[in-house]
C-alpha cells in the first residue's frame, strides 16, 4: 500500500522467526515425516492449566480452559513413541538440532549461552499433548545487516513443534503426532524494522542464513513468520503465521490501518460514559419474525452506550468493529457469530425500536444479540462486552491470525510470563569452548558467498539468487555433483517448485545426461508428470529420435521447402520433433543442409 509515513506514525516492528529443522524429533529418535494416510491408533487427553513459576495461571492458558475441547492424538507405531504422547520422560537434546541452533547464532554474529536450561511453555489449545511446549535460550545479542542497517537479533531459542491440526468439531481437536517434536529454531528480533518491506528483507535475509546449514527443512509451513507490529497510541500486535514473504508488506500495512482506525475509534467514544453489562432476554421480540437467522429461537442482547455507527465501521478491508466482537464473541462464548445494531436490516428483521425501548438505548446507542442458551449466550455478550470497553483504551493488546487476504482475526490474549516453568526431566546443558571452537571450524557459508559459489558453478545472478531463496538449494546442489548442467537443474527445479521428489529428477537429469532426452523436453516431462504420470511413462513419451533419422527428415523438409528459408524450415521440423530432439543441435543441421542445397 502507498502513503504510509512508516516514521511519522510511530510504527514498530519486530520479527519472530520459526525454522523447522530436518534432523529427527528434538527429544526422542523418531523420524520428522508428515504422513497423510489412515493412523494405527488414537489417544483422547483432557488439558487443564497449571500455575507458572510466579504462582499464576498464563491468561492465553484460561481461555483455552473455558473451551473444554476433548484432544484426540493421531499417531503411528513405527514412527511415533511414548515421549510424543508423554508417558515416557524426554531424552537428551538432538545433538544434530543443537549444532545446528549455534551455527545459525553464529551466523547472525549471536553470543551462545554457556549453559541452557529446557523450559516448559504452557500451551492448553491441545497441540503439545503434555500441555507445554518445550524450549531453551541458546544464544542472545546478534544481529543481520539490511539495507536499512543492523537489525538486532535478542534472543535465538531450541523448542520442539506442535502437533499438527488435522481438524475440529465443537466438541473435538483432532491433531497428528508427526509434526510434534520436529526441532524448531526461533529467532526474535528487536523492534529495528522501519517500513513493511524492511520487515520482508529481514525475515528473507535471516531464513537464507538458516538454509545455508543444508538442516532446514522443505516445503509449505517449513518456516514461519510471526510479526509484532505497533505504531504511536497504539499496543504491540503479534501477528502469527504469516508464511508466505511475499504476503507480509500487505498484512503490515492493513494491520497499521487497523489500529488507526481503532484510534479514531478511541477518540469518538472517549467523551461517552462506559457502557454497563446488562444482559437481556429478547426472544419474544423474534417468536414470530420471518428472519431464518432468528425467528423463534432463544435470543439475548446488550446494549453499547455510544456505540451506534461504530460497529458497521470498516477498519479493515471487508472488516468491521464488528468483525472483532463477533471473533470474540466465537471464541470466548463458542456461538456462529453475532447480529449488531448496525447490520438489522440486512437479516430482515424490521422491529428495531421495540428492540432499542427494551434495552434502554438512547439516540447514540449500539446493541449486540447473540443467538444462543443463557449460558452460551452470557460468555459470548461478556466477550462483546469486554472488547467494546477495550475500545476506549484504542488497541487490544492481542494475538492475531494472518488470513490469506492479507488481513487477520482474532487467535487469543497476549500470554505472559506466568506459561514458563523449568523442565524437570532434563538436566542444563553446559555449550563448552571446545564443543563451539569446532562449530566454528565448520560454519557454513554466508548467503553472500553461497551466491558467489552458484555463479562461479554457472549460474546467472538472478538465477543464482531465485535458487537461494526458492528453498531447493540442497537438492540443486546434489543434483549438480552428479549430472552438473548447473543452469539446466536450476530452472527445473525453479519450474518443478516443490512438487517433485529428488528421485523424480535423478531419473530426468540421468536420462538427459545419457541423451535419451533433449534439454527441450525437460519441462513438458515435468509437466506430464504433475499432471498425474510416471516418469518413466514422462521420459519414454519424449526420448530422442535417432540422428539417422533427424538427418532423414531435415532432407526432405529442406527440400520441399528450402526455398522459403530457414525459419519456415525449423518451423516445420519442430511440430514432429519438439522435445524430442535438442533444438541447437536441429538448427545446425538445417543450415548445413541449406548450405549444401
């Protein structure tokens, strides 16, 4: 988005980035590979929160209590143990995760602790099945240089991963055991990000660092971004899950517009009196209404002094004040959503005054129904009701999703320091000077002179660059040791993404180096394969012609239309023999065949 003065409103932003690691579980030896077929066997867990080290229950932790969802564990006998399931204590640290950690914390010019200690992160929405997520400080105090200059790095932690979310019912979480215990990498960087495109270079500079130790792993949801964002007036936002870089200037920019309009909000409400919970009993006003939504069920409402013409106001792109109560209202309450005063005649609902005598609303007065039981319905209103007096102060202190629109939606409270406790099982880790003099000895190369190694290998700039950052550079470089063709394998594996198998493209770059294939081929083999063939069928659908009979044919479209020249000539080969057989090699003979003639 233009205009945005990033230094005039006072805006604030730093980074927490997520790398998963592909070295094996983090405190057991099972493998990290997602699976999608059917589990062998299911376990149900109840969590409940516990207290942290100050003697407080972390408020993330109460709502997910106030849920009371039962949490169903999908695992594999010969890929998950008893550590996932937390009937058997944790092992040591994967001693492959922790080299790794201290590679990338020296890379980001990062000081090591001397001694760790693992801490449980209380975490009760059901993905870590022990009700806590595991996690130890390794380094503090780096930083990466940006155009923009330095950007601090505070603190680079070693956790595990959590389950992976395979789906919910009102009742019900359904999660995988495969993804739990996958080594992460976290970094979190201080608020030095200046602008939404600064925040994109950060996150891609510092994901390039971790790519260069050949540990990260591939593919979709691989790293994680999470963004604190806050400007002048406003409060810290943590946005999570922001995946895909591209998409992160948007999410900035439309969460900085958020909290401006949240702003003007504060300041045409602060000179109102603060609404009063009272909730009431409305259902006899609807028993006969022709609305589907509401019509003879059991309705409750509030009122929200000062509030009519602010909660149909749009403070996000196809987001409302409205939008947020309702998220809250499904979060906290467990209800579809909400109707508000600002959105009746779009239900068909048409006795508004009787509503608005009901509930004692005055010239300027808002309301909110819930359709729902007492119970229900009471938790949902106080959620509105705690949200609209939160409008007052401006902004929420809060968690929020990132949507694929760019925009976000409410996840849950900011969690404190009340979720941390010391891992009892686990003794502290002494990071000795011998053990990080031999890190030392094998750090990995910086993105600036990998990329100096890709084009002294035969790469373009620009293609050296796309390969770095597509992810694939491990794979690139396995591939080049054994075919080279360095430019060939790049843009293949840049056309392929992430949708071929490394055995796929052995077998494609084994038969274009034994000339059973023309480079030409080489993406419409690609294509056939995605669209649902082997690559055997791929290949043998585009092995090369032999040279008698290329020679054969050049003859005899020369000679019937020579006379037209050599573009016409090509133009006329390549409809029989595109992919079939290397387009320079077809050219060259041509010519000499026109040359002859």
């Amino acid at each position: 988005m233009m205009g945005i003065d990033y230094k005039k409103i006072g805006f604030k932003c730093g980074l927490e980035i997520h790398v998963q690691l592909n070295v094996g579980k983090l405190f057991c030896p099972c493998p990290s590979i997602l699976r999608f077929d059917e589990p062998d066997y299911r376990v149900k867990r109840k969590l409940t929160p516990v207290a942290g080290e100050l003697g407080e229950v972390d408020v993330a932790a109460k709502l997910e209590e106030i849920k009371n969802k039962t949490f169903v564990y999908e695992g594999y006998n010969n890929e998950n143990c008893l550590v996932e399931i937390d009937e058997e204590p944790p092992h040591k640290v994967n001693s492959e995760a922790l080299t790794t950690a201290l590679q990338v914390a020296l890379m980001t010019n990062m000081t090591p602790i001397d001694e760790f200690f693992v801490m449980r992160k209380t975490v009760v929405d059901g993905s870590n099945t022990s009700g806590f997520q595991r996690t130890a400080l390794i380094a503090e105090n780096g930083f990466v240089e940006t155009s923009e200059g330095k950007v601090r790095i505070t603190y680079l932690y070693l956790e595990e991963d959590a389950a992976r979310k395979i789906k919910e019912t009102s009742k019900s979480v359904f999660y995988r055991l495969d993804r739990l215990g996958i080594p992460l990498i976290e970094l979190r960087t201080e608020p030095d990000i200046v602008s939404a495109q600064h925040a994109k270079e950060t996150a891609e500079k510092i994901g390039l660092i971790t790519r260069m130790t050949r540990k990260a792993m591939r593919g979709i949801g691989t790293i994680r971004q999470d963004v604190n964002v806050s400007i002048r007036g406003g409060e810290r936002v943590e946005i999570k899950g922001v995946q895909d870089l591209r998409s992160m200037p948007k999410v900035i920019d439309n969460e900085i517009i958020r909290q401006q309009e949240l702003l003007k909000i504060k300041s045409e409400i602060k000179k109102n009196k603060k609404p009063v919970f009272n909730m009431i009993n409305v259902s006899k006003l609807f028993v006969n209404s022709k609305s589907k939504i509401i019509g003879g069920k059991e309705c409750y409402a509030i009122k929200l002094s000062g509030f009519k013409g602010l909660i149909g106001k749009e403070i996000n792109p196809d987001q409302r004040l409205g939008t947020e109560f309702s998220d809250y209202a499904k979060i906290y309450g467990g209800v579809k959503g909400i109707i508000h005063s600002d959105e009746l005649p779009r239900y068909g609902i048409n006795n508004v005054i009787i509503l608005e005598k009901m509930l004692l609303c005055k010239k300027n007065d808002g309301f909110v129904i819930v359709i729902a039981d007492e119970i229900v319905a009471r938790e949902s209103l106080k959620s509105v009701f705690e949200r609209a007096l939160a409008c007052f102060k401006g902004v929420p202190k809060e968690v929020r999703n990132a949507l694929q629109n760019g925009t976000t939606t409410f996840l849950r409270p900011m969690p404190g320091a009340a979720r941390l406790y010391p891992e009892t099982d686990l003794k502290p880790f002494i990071i000795s000077e011998d053990y990080l003099k031999d890190i030392y000895s094998s750090l990995p190369q910086t993105p600036e002179n990998e990329l100096k190694t890709l084009i002294g290998n035969g790469l373009t700039k620009e293609l050296a660059s796309q390969i770095m950052k597509s992810r694939e550079i491990s794979l690139f470089e396995d591939l080049f040791s054994e075919f080279g063709n360095a430019r060939i394998i790049a843009s293949t594996i840049l056309f392929g993404k992430d949708k071929l198998n490394k055995e796929d493209y052995k077998k494609i770059f084994s038969a274009l180096k034994q000339g059973k294939i023309s480079k030409e081929a080489v993406r419409d083999i690609i294509s056939v394969v995605l669209n649902g063939n082997s690559v055997e069928t791929a290949i043998n659908s585009y092995e090369s012609i032999s040279d008698l009979l290329v020679n054969r044919k050049v003859k005899q479209v020369v000679k019937k239309c020579g006379v037209k020249g050599f573009a016409v000539v090509m133009g006329e080969l390549m409809k029989e023999f595109r992919g079939k057989v290397d387009g320079k090699k077809l050219a060259e003979l041509v010519k000499k065949e026109l040359k002859n003639k």
